[in-house]
C-alpha cells in the first residue's frame, strides 16, 4: 500500500489550508511574530510541495464536487504558495503588523489557492472575493497615508465582484449548473447573446482585477499607497490570480466562443501595453513606475490568452510565472529603500556604490523584465510573441515588440541613475529583503539560462486545461 | 575533437565571474589569462582549419520543444571574426584602462562583451545569435555608461534607445521566420534552404526588420545617430570593442541575411546605393570633426558602408570581401581608439585644433595612429588592402562602373585623415606639453595590434585558402 495517495494528498492540501487560516488567528492571541512566520512557512511550503506530488503524478479528479485538483489547478498552486512564502518573508522582516498581516493573510491565501482549482463559477467568485477583502485590508492597516487606497482597490473590486455575479447569472438558467465543465457541455451555450453578453462581463469584471487597461485606474494609487510587502502582494499574486480565473473562465466555459474573446482580449491586451508603459515613462516616482510597467506586462501576458492556442496559454502561463517573480523581487527592493526614504528616480542616484548587491539584483530584474535575455523575462515575452505569430496574430506581435522597446526607456533611465556616480553612506540590506531577492534571482536566472524544465511543465499545464 | 568554441565561452563566464570579488589587480590577471586563453584557442582553431579545412561544429542539447539547440559552428567567415574578437579583446585588456579607478568593473564587462561576441559569431542558431547580440548590447551600455567621459549618460542612453530598438527588429525578424518557414527552424543553415518557399511579402517584411537592426548595428545611415557620441565617449576599452567588435554583429548579420534571403537579389542594389550614400555621409561628416575619437567613428561609419556594399554585391568576391573588411577594420579601429585613448590620457583632450607634435612627446601613440589611418585608408600589406581589392572587384562585377563611387569616399576620407595627422601628429614646430607617459602596457598593446594587422595583410591565404570557390 503506498504512503501516500492523490486523493489524501488533495486532502492534504486543503486542511493545509485550513490550518494556514487558523494559524492566523491564533496568532492574534499569542501575538508571538516568530511562531506565526515559521508555522505559515512550514504550511506553506507543504502545501507546494504536496501541489507538487500532484502534478508529478499528474492527477486529475475533484475533490467534494469543488475543487478540481490537475495539472493547471496543481502548477498554480505550487506557483502561488511559493509567491505566498516570498510576501511572507517581507512581512516579516519590514511590517510592523505583522500579526494582523499574517491572519490576513492566511485568509487571501486560501482565496488564492482555491481560483485555479475552482470546479464552479460561484466557486470563482467566493475566492476572489477572498483574495481581495483581506488585501484592501492589509493595505489599509499598512499604510502610511489614509485610507485612500484601500478604499479604492475595496470600491472598485467589489464592483468587479457584482458584476461577476451577474455575469454567472446570464449563463446560469441555461441549464441551472454552475459547474465549469458543465455549462461548456451545454449545446446552447454557443450563438447566444446573453451567454455573449456575459462573457463579456466576465471579462471586464477580471479585467478589473487584472488591472487591465481600461479598467486599471486603481493600480497607480493602490501600489503607491501599500506598503511594500503588500503591493508585491498585489501585483505579485493578486492579479495573477485574476488572469487564471480569465483563463480558466474563457478556456473552459466560453471555448466556443472562441474568435470573439480573441478578439476582445487582443484589443485589451494592446490598450493595456500602451497604456502602461506609456504612463511608465512618465513616472518619477519608482513605485508608480512599476505599477505601470506592471499594468504593460498584464498586457503582455494576454497576448497569450488572445493568440487562444495551446501554445499561447503555455506562454502565458510561462510569463504569468516570471513577472510573479520578478515584480516581487523588485517591490521587495523598492521596500527596502522606501523605508530610507529613497522614492524617485533621483533619490535612486548612486544606488550601486551605497549598495552593490542591491544595484546588480533591481539591474538584473529590470532586464529581465523588459526582455533581455538570458533571463526569465526574455523567454516569457519570447514565448508570448511567437505564440501570437503562429496563431496569425501578426499586428499583435509586432505591436508587443515595439511595447517591449519602448519599455526600455524607462527600466534604462532607472538603471542609468542606479549606476550613477555619487558617494554617500553605504546602506545595508537586511535578512528579509535580501532572502527574497536571491530566491528571485535565483529563479529567473536559472530559468531564463535553461527554460527548458518550465516549458515541458507548462504545455503540461496547458493540456490539461484544454482537456487534450 | 576538442570542444574549443564551448572552451573558449567557459573561460570567458568564468573569468567574468572570477574577476567580480577581487580587487584591481588580481581581476585584471585574471581577465589578461582569460582572454589570452581564448585567443590562443583562436590560433589554434585556425591552425587546425588550415591544415585539415575542416569547419567546427559543437552542440549540446537545449530547448528541446523549439529544436533549439546550443549549437556553435565555426567556417572560414567565423573563424576571421572569433580571431579578430579575441585579438581586439586581449589588447583592450592590456593595453586600455590600465590606471582607470574602475579597472575591475571594466575588466569583467569586457570578458563579458567578448563572450557575447564570440557566441554570436559563432552560433549556428538565430535564437542564440539573438540570446549572444543582447549580451553584448548590455554589456556595450555598462562600458559606455559607467565608465564612460563626461557626457556619457546622453550618449549611453541614446546607445541603449537604438540597440533595443534593432533588438526588437531582430527579434521580429527572427519570430517571423521561425514561423513561416515550413520546417520551422532557427538554424541558419535551416532557414538559407528553406527560405525559398517563404511568400514574398513576408520575406520583405523579414528583410526590411532585420535589415533595419543590422544597420543600426553597423552603423550606416540613416540610423548612425548614436554613433559618435558612443564612441566618443565610452572608455577606451569601450570604444575599442564598441567599434571594432559590436559594429561587427550588424555586419555579419547583414552578411547572414543577405546570404539567407533569396529576395536580397532584388533589393541589392537599393543596399547598395544606401551603402554609397551612407559611406560618402560618412566621409563629409568626418571632415567637420575636430575630436580625435569622433574623427575615428565616422571613418569606422564608413568602413561599416563598405562591407554594406560588398554584401549587396552578392558574390564571392563581394562576401569574402566583406567578411575580411570585417576582420580588418575591427583591427584597425580598435588601434586607433587605442592610440586616441592614449592620447586623450597624454594631453588631456582629444581635440585636434588644441594638439601639436604629438610625435615629440609620445612617439610610438603617434606612429601607431599614422599606421592605423593608413590601414584604413588601405595601405598595401595591410589586411584592409586586402578586403578593399575584393570588395571592389565584387561590386564592380555585380554593378559595373558604379561599384567603384564608394572607393571615391575612402579617398576622401584618407585626404583629410592624413591632413588631421600631419597638423596635430607630426608637425614639431610647436608642440603641447603631455602629463602622462605611454607605459609598456600600450606598446605591447599596440604592437599586439600592428603584427596582426600586417600578418593579416601580408599572408591573407591564413584565411582565404578556407575558402572554397
């Protein structure tokens, strides 16, 4: 008999996850920082390493008729907690709320875990309801201003979530299932204007989450007014989990559908690239220069999603994965350097000579995500572009090449003053920050070099959300 | 057989790598051994093509899903730029940047730069040459940036605007091929047999992108602007590599393409009338310089014209032409920013109204800039002699009496190079007091540089009898 099987694995994780919220609220009652980090730390990486099993033996079975536990569902969650485990080490060493920010966010943690596996459409909503409560909450707790941004992301994602109700709706009385499979099984889900009509507000209602443009007016705000560790929350997993729930959503439900989201999500996807890198160069201030340059690779990853191949959803799933990393290793460096004081791009004047580490590792992520290569983001945007030129996207590709160059004109003017010539006080890195940018580095050197293990995992991913 | 293409990127990584923790000293040892390694596997290389004539090819496994593969492969057009590179990059090492205060910093990008330059020239795949070019872009925009002169953040972000921006060609480029070839390959000898069967329009569009990267690369005109700032004002080390090395990856990419493509046949003589105006643009704009360094980057603007038209000639006297020019000009220039760099140390500037009878007071900086204006205007045993005769037998067999109106430009310039040096070179009458000395560093440097120049023109069967015609 073995060990241990998929099926109590599967329930491995969910009382994973059960655990990582209890453990959060136990922490308000024995408020002992130490025992909170370690114990989520050790859920968290059981939980991955479990998804993990699962995806080696590539299971594929649901779980209580709502968790659907495979490889797309396994691959994210693997992906997700380890982010998760990447905020919870900043927490730690940069919050001053760090109980509070640890029950939050052992709650968000199992809305983030539960998107990707979710079997149904209210099962959808429920976890992204939960994936942003708490956040808007950690901001407001965190923050060093008012309450502005918190309400903000609050406001806006609470509409997102309405009018996602009213999207399952639309489709709902079809058949009266809310399950994914289920409803896309139905004949008379094609053709129709309201099963139309919803997907286009399942569409802008992620897109909300998602930040894309034009639906992305909170983000500047919401990223500057977070602390650190809580916009890496944000930008890192928040909206890559609203781009799997599209995904999900698009790929399962509406696949008939297919030509119209196509076409939707190219024109969203191109908006979104322009949007965001353009505002980028007009930044001064470091933070909102990433939340734009995060807002344009939203745009790239749904390249992916508009190319609506096998091909382009593994690229997609590839970048999703690189830019996680990459955006947290970056606002983990921005952090670090905001509790100095260190804002703008003029501040930034001199940042190798103060700390040379910190200069090589923001470089090193800042080429990766504008496209260098060897790195991570390199074969992402790599992946993604290719992904539209086979699928005949050729205007889309060019347009996110051309996005890819303009890019480099604000990561270059930030790089430049990096390097810039100016003594002043050497400043120290400290345990937290430093951890979390070397597991970054590590992950997007060693996959930009040899992507190869990442791709084979990824077309995995991809078929078997197509069901191939 | 010895796996030397693979050797020679291994000791480069490493030695990059090595020479990061140490301080002044030992990481310029350790940059002087590597690239001393990876030049004399060069001569080896060469030596063994010589006695066999047989090309290298290593390969290990990569991308498997693409068939990408890391594949390096190494015949006669290769082999003159992996040894041109390793030459230009052991020079640099001793004889650029001795007493810079950021010797370490330069040190490793130079081995870094090096690597680049060697994995492009050699790769068998676009998805590595694209990979190698951005290296080298990078490491380009730290040489002129961090160690760059006084205006080097204008030139060093106009650098960075236009080499992503031929980037980003390339990578259209190379995407639309991979795509619409029906074998679907990134190998460059993949591709050459099947491009026949891509349709014409999209072959036009593939020509124009890459095109478009290459000349920004090379530089030619219209696309030159943010050569002689970068030139001007990186490091010696970097205006060494810079124009002798990196200007190199447009060209062979230039050579590749029109290699590749069969519609180069179509659009060659719009190259080539495009190269004639660009190296006569360059002459004239070389005329108004009054800075040493800027002089030197329009007559590298020039050459870069050249071995444009002999590509578009498209025939082997054209190719091989090129492909020497290649060779040659990457020597010549990398001598004379190496001279100009002295000289810039000597006096402390490099304008040239300001100098006079530089020969009294640093001999051997002022004999070596003459010999490297008269290798560029080639000079007979000179290697540019050499690839001069063949690129303009090629141009004239492939557009009869016109092939000849680019030479004209090359006249011009070495009118005016000549007159530059002998006012501010050596004229002795009255002379400027210099602060610096020319140590044995440079000298070797130099003559590192002018024997291979000279052997390179003297025995250009080293590489020609490569060559099957």
């Amino acid at each position: 008999m073995e060990l241990i099987t998929p099926v109590w694995a599967a329930y491995g994780i969910v009382a994973l996850a059960a655990l990582l919220v209890a453990s959060g609220i136990a922490a308000q009652f024995h408020r002992r920082k130490g025992v909170a980090f370690w114990l989520s730390t050790a859920i968290l990486l059981v939980l991955a390493a479990l998804a993990a099993y699962e995806f080696a033996v590539s299971a594929d079975f649901v779980l209580f008729g709502l968790l659907h536990v495979y490889a797309f569902s396994m691959f994210f969650a693997v992906l997700f907690a380890l982010g998760l485990e990447l905020v919870n080490i900043l927490s730690y060493g940069h919050s001053s709320h760090f109980i509070e920010i640890s029950t939050l966010l052992g709650f968000a943690a199992v809305g983030i875990l539960v998107v990707p596996m979710a079997y149904s459409l209210l099962t959808i909503i429920i976890a992204i309801e939960l994936t942003t409560v708490p956040s808007a909450l950690m901001i407001a707790i965190g923050g060093k201003r008012d309450l502005e941004p918190a309400v903000k992301l609050l406001l806006l994602s609470s509409i997102a979530i309405a009018v996602l109700a009213f999207a399952v709706s639309l489709v709902f009385p079809y058949d009266m299932q809310l399950g994914l499979t289920a409803i896309a099984a139905n004949p008379s889900i094609g053709g129709s204007y309201i099963v139309f009509l919803s997907m286009v507000l399942f569409i802008a209602a992620l897109a909300v989450e998602a930040a894309l443009f034009p639906f992305n007016l909170w983000v500047p705000d919401v990223y500057e007014g977070a602390p650190g560790n809580v916009t890496a929350l944000v930008a890192g997993i928040n909206k890559k989990v609203a781009m799997v729930a599209l995904i999900e959503i698009l790929f399962t439900v509406f696949i008939v559908s297919r030509p119209a989201f196509m076409a939707g999500i190219a024109v969203l996807s191109v908006l979104t690239m322009f949007f965001g890198n353009l505002a980028a160069m007009a930044q001064t201030n470091v933070k909102r220069m990433f939340a734009y340059s995060s807002i344009s690779q939203a745009g790239y990853i749904m390249v992916g999603v508009a190319a609506a191949t096998q091909y382009g959803l593994e690229s997609s799933a590839f970048q999703i994965a690189a830019h996680m990393f990459m955006i947290i290793g970056a606002f983990a460096i921005v952090l670090w350097l905001e509790e100095r004081n260190i804002k703008s791009v003029e501040d930034y004047k001199g940042l190798a000579m103060r700390n040379g580490f910190a200069g090589i590792a923001l470089t090193i992520i800042m080429l990766s995500m504008a496209g260098i290569p060897p790195l991570m983001g390199f074969m992402g945007k790599f992946l993604l572009f290719s992904s539209a030129i086979s699928a005949g996207l050729l205007t889309l590709a060019f347009i996110g090449i051309l996005n890819s160059f303009l890019s480099i004109y604000y990561y270059g003017r930030l790089i430049a003053a990096i390097y810039d010539r100016r003594y002043e006080r050497k400043l120290i890195l400290d345990r937290s920050v430093k951890a979390v940018v070397i597991a970054v580095l590590v992950v997007i050197v060693v996959f930009g070099i040899y992507p190869a293990p990442l791709m084979a995992i990824t077309i995995t991913v991809a078929h078997s959300l197509l069901g191939l | 057989m010895f796996p030397y293409l693979f050797a020679m990127l291994g000791v480069l990584l490493a030695g990059t790598l090595a020479s990061l923790p140490f301080g002044k000293r030992i990481s310029r040892g350790i940059a002087v051994a590597a690239t001393l390694a990876v030049l004399v596997m060069a001569a080896l290389m060469l030596a063994i093509a010589l006695g066999s004539g047989s090309s290298f090819y290593e390969s290990l496994p990569y991308i498997g899903v693409f068939g990408v593969s890391f594949s390096l492969q190494a015949g006669m057009v290769q082999l003159a730029l992996v040894t041109m590179a390793s030459i230009v990059a052991f020079a640099a090492v001793i004889g650029g940047n001795v007493e810079s205060e950021n010797a370490k910093a330069s040190n490793a990008l130079v081995m870094l730069f090096e690597l680049a330059a060697i994995g492009l020239f050699s790769s068998a795949n676009f998805f590595l040459f694209y990979v190698f070019w951005d290296i080298g872009v990078i490491a380009g925009f730290f040489m002129i940036y961090s160690l760059g002169g006084a205006m080097r953040r204008v030139a060093a972000n106009a650098y960075l605007v236009y080499s992503i921006f031929a980037s980003a060609m390339l990578l259209l480029g190379i995407l639309l091929i991979y795509f619409y070839t029906p074998v679907h390959t990134f190998s460059i000898s993949g591709i050459g047999a099947a491009a026949g069967s891509i349709p014409i329009a999209l072959q036009e569009l593939i020509f124009l992108s890459m095109f478009i990267a290459f000349i920004v690369k090379m530089p030619v005109f219209p696309l030159h602007s943010w050569m002689p700032n970068a030139y001007a004002e990186a490091s010696t080390q970097g205006s060494m590599l810079l124009s002798g090395v990196l200007s190199k990856f447009g060209a062979y990419g230039m050579l590749l393409l029109f290699s590749m493509l069969p519609i180069a046949s179509k659009v060659s003589e719009y190259a080539f009338a495009l190269a004639a105006i660009s190296a006569f643009y360059a002459a004239f704009a070389a005329m108004h310089q009054s800075d040493i360094k800027r002089m030197i980057g329009y007559t590298s603007m020039l050459e870069g014209s050249i071995i444009l038209a002999g590509i578009s000639a498209l025939n082997y006297f054209g190719t091989y032409g090129s492909a020497y020019l290649m060779l040659a000009h990457g020597l010549a220039v990398a001598l004379l920013f190496l001279a100009a760099g002295s000289i810039q140390k000597l006096f402390g500037s490099t304008d040239m109204r300001a100098l006079r009878g530089i020969v009294k007071n640093a001999g051997s900086t002022a004999y070596t800039f003459l010999l490297g204006v008269l290798s560029s205007t080639g000079m007979p045993l000179t290697a540019t002699f050499i690839a001069d005769v063949l690129i303009f037998i090629g141009t004239i067999s492939a557009f009869g009496v016109l092939g000849i109106v680019p030479l004209l430009s090359i006249i011009l310039m070495g009118a005016y190079m000549y007159y530059a040096v002998r006012r501010s070179f050596l004229s002795t009458a009255t002379f400027t007091q210099s602060r610096w000395h020319v140590g044995v560093p440079q000298n070797v440097a130099y003559a590192i540089l002018i024997a291979s120049i000279f052997l390179f023109g003297i025995m250009p069967m080293l590489l020609l009898q490569l060559v099957k015609i």
